[in-house]
C-alpha cells in the first residue's frame, strides 16, 4: 500500500513539473515601476506636506513647553512648595504629551503614506494582470521583494506594463478632491532610464 502511494505520488509530482515547465512565466521589478509613475510624486508630496503640518505642531507645543521650562527656572527661588510642585507636574504633562503627540503623528504619517500609496499600487497591478492576461502569462513574479531566490529565464513585462499605464487613467489619491494633478498621461520615465530585469 505504502508503494503504491508512493508511486502515485512521484507521478502526480512529476505532472505537476511538467505543467508548470509548459507555463508561461514573466518577471517585474514592481517597485521600480511604482517610482517611475507620477502619482508616486505626487503622493510622496502630500505626504511630505501632512508630515511638516505634524512637526508644525511638534515645534509649537516644544515651544510651549520651553517657555514654562524657562518661566519655572527664572522663577523657582521666589515660589512657594505648592506652586513649585504645581509648575513641575505641569512641565512633565506637557512632556508626555509631547511625547505622545510624536508617537501618534509617527503612526498617523505611515497611515497616511500607506492611504496614499494603495491607490498607486492597486493601478499597476491591474496594470500587471492586464498585461498578464493580454499575453498569455500563467505567472508573473515580482523579482524587487527579494522574495524570487531562483527563477528559470522569463520574460521581462516591464516595459509592456509601463506602456499599459500610460492607456490608464491617473490614480486617483484620498484627500485630493478626487481631480489628480498629474497629466492622463501614466507614466513618466526618469531621466536614467527605467531598471528593469
């Protein structure tokens, strides 16, 4: 019995190989496809803008928080115990909230940075499944996670997914009033050129 498992399992392996080897296999470097679509700019920029409004906001609290500090050191010979020990518990609230406003503005930027990112990516790989089906690729590997170690020749569908982008409307990024800035046009190549495998 165990043979005969055996057996059909070493067949079923080598149907398997043998479909697969007749598939048709393609290769993109997605993340260098992302950099190159004006969108990426344009999300990178708003989010530049949502992160100085945070540091505003930092700068402007630390500035109240030296001011006190400064008030309290001027100040501390000619205060009472009470009102000392009032200042200094109200200098380390201020601290921690400090604190706490960086950590949460840390988080609420990647969020950001992740809201507006989706959109990007969700375009390219429609882009990619377009492409994809447009061609008769059964697989199409990302080769820019490092995830691929080893992978037989295929072919490369950078420049066909680019292409396809351009045919594509602008993602549209949250908070933008749904109007992109970026012309219809897709995508832009860089001035090195496009890296692909």
């Amino acid at each position: 019995m165990k043979k005969i498992f055996k057996t059909v399992a070493i067949l079923f392996v080598a149907a398997s190989m043998q479909q697969a080897v007749a598939q048709k296999i393609a290769h993109i470097q997605l993340d260098s496809l992302i950099t190159i679509m004006p969108e990426t700019k344009q999300a990178q920029e708003l989010a530049q803008g949502y992160l100085k409004d945070l540091e505003k906001q930092v700068a402007s609290m630390k500035s109240e928080f030296d001011s006190k500090y400064q008030d309290y050191t001027t100040n501390e010979a000619g205060m009472s115990d009470l009102v000392k020990k009032t200042k200094q518990e109200e200098l380390q609230t201020l601290n921690q909230r400090i604190e706490d406003f960086r950590t949460q503005a840390q988080q609420d930027y990647q969020k950001k940075s992740s809201d507006l990112s989706k959109p990007i990516y969700e375009k390219a790989k429609k882009a990619v499944d377009v492409v994809a089906k447009e061609n008769g690729f059964k697989y199409v590997l990302d080769t820019s996670t490092g995830i691929v170690l080893f992978h037989e020749p295929s072919d490369d569908i950078f420049a066909l997914v680019k292409k396809k982008l351009e045919t594509m409307p602008a993602a549209v990024l949250p908070n933008n009033g749904g109007t992109p800035k970026t012309p219809a046009g897709g995508v832009k190549t860089p001035a090195g050129g496009a890296k692909g495998k």
